[in-house]
C-alpha cells in the first residue's frame, strides 16, 4: 500500500504564496500520476492539478497561470506551488495517488485559508 503525507498549508493573505508537499511511501509504482484535489463544505472534492511519473501536467482553469504543480520522482514527492492566492482558493486540500492500475490512495487533508 501506499500512504501519503501532506505538509504546507495555512492562512495566507490573499495575493499570497504558499507551497504544498506530499510524500509517498510504501509500494510505489512505475507508471503512477500524482495530483492536489480540494474542496470545500457542501461541494464536491475537485482536481486542482495533476502531475504523471513523465512529467505530464494537466491544470484546473481556475488555477493556470498562478499554480504549478512538480515533483520529485527520487523522493516520491509532488509539489503544489500557489501563487497570487484568492479567497476562493480556500479550501482543503488532499494529495492523491493512481497506480497504473488505477488504484487511488488520498492523503488526509490540508486545510489553506486565504483571507485578510
């Protein structure tokens, strides 16, 4: 199985930056995609971005230009970076794994909250 660690939320201002992390371990497979999902009470869990072993991304409209999704294949680890954050940005966030199975492991949330 896989588990994954989530770190770097908070409250930012908006206009602000923040960086996300999640770290997989356990059995990691070729062939995987990495992604950030978010969602809010009473609306549904969202892809924000997504990031494959090759490299390949794929983005939200709300978030091109201002977020950038990368990661570390030695590390198993993705990257969200945030920039020019909204308070419509605000959110949970949760780090999601797919095999090449397509079988899906989620992390347990972090929360970013954007207000002044």
């Amino acid at each position: 199985q896989v588990q994954l660690v989530e770190s770097g939320g908070g409250l930012v201002q908006p206009g602000g930056s923040l960086r996300l992390s999640c770290a997989a371990s356990g059995s990691i497979s070729s062939g995987n995609a990495m992604g950030w999902y978010r969602q809010v009470p009473g609306k549904q869990r969202e892809l924000v971005a997504l990031i494959t072993s090759g490299g390949s991304t794929n983005y939200a409209d709300s978030v091109k230009g201002r977020f950038t999704i990368s990661r570390d294949n030695a590390k198993n680890t993705a990257f969200l970076q945030m920039n020019s954050l909204k308070p419509e940005d605000t959110a949970v966030y949760y780090c999601e794994y797919t095999d090449y199975m397509g079988n899906v492991r989620w992390g347990q949330g972090t929360q970013v909250t954007v207000s002044s």
